[in-house]
C-alpha cells in the first residue's frame, strides 16, 4: 500500500506544469472580457431593480446579458435551474435583489 503526502506548491508556481504559462496580453484580454461580462450583466440588473425590490427584496436573479434575460427566485438553486434550462452553455451572472447586488455572506 502507498501513501500519499500532500507537496506545498509555494506561491506563484503553477500546480500544473503541463500548461504554458499566460502572457501578459492574454492575462489583460481575459481581465477586460470578464469586466465588459459584468458590466453588461450589471447594465440589466440596474435597469430592472426599481421594478423588483419592491415585491422580490433579498431574491436571486440569474442574468444572460446576450439576450437580456433573467430569472428570478427566492431560492438560488431553483434560480440557477431556471436560468440553465433555457440556456444550458450560457455564462450567466448571480446577483441578489438588494442595495447592492451582492450575493452571499461577508
């Protein structure tokens, strides 16, 4: 029988030295596209909150900024179900329907 004992991987080295490590262009191309995602995510939510916090305070929405969706509900998982059901490869957004958008606990 062998035994297996977990290595420290020190900081700043990769886990998997399979993978090339990422240029700093391609680091700062993947930086602006998760910002420009937010932003068009974040564009909807702002849009529609005046409409919602009034009966839905404290939901989940999922948001697809490609089409404009979103799916709401009290519980987050059902939220998410609703969401990947009308698209299953989509990247979508979890925000809360409070003062600030925030989901989970600090």
């Amino acid at each position: 029988m062998t035994q297996t004992t977990p290595r420290k991987v020190p900081r700043g080295i990769q886990q998997k030295g399979d993978r090339p490590p990422l240029s700093p262009e391609e680091i700062a191309r993947r930086k602006a596209e998760k910002e420009a995602f937010a932003d068009r995510c974040r564009e909807i939510f702002w849009r529609v909150y005046p409409d919602l916090v009034k009966e839905h305070y404290d939901w989940f929405i999922y948001i697809e900024p490609d089409s404009g969706d979103y799916f709401l509900d009290s519980d987050r998982d059902v939220a998410r179900q609703k969401a990947k059901q009308k698209y299953p490869g989509a990247v979508l957004m979890a925000m809360c329907v409070n003062e600030t958008g925030a989901v989970g606990k600090i």
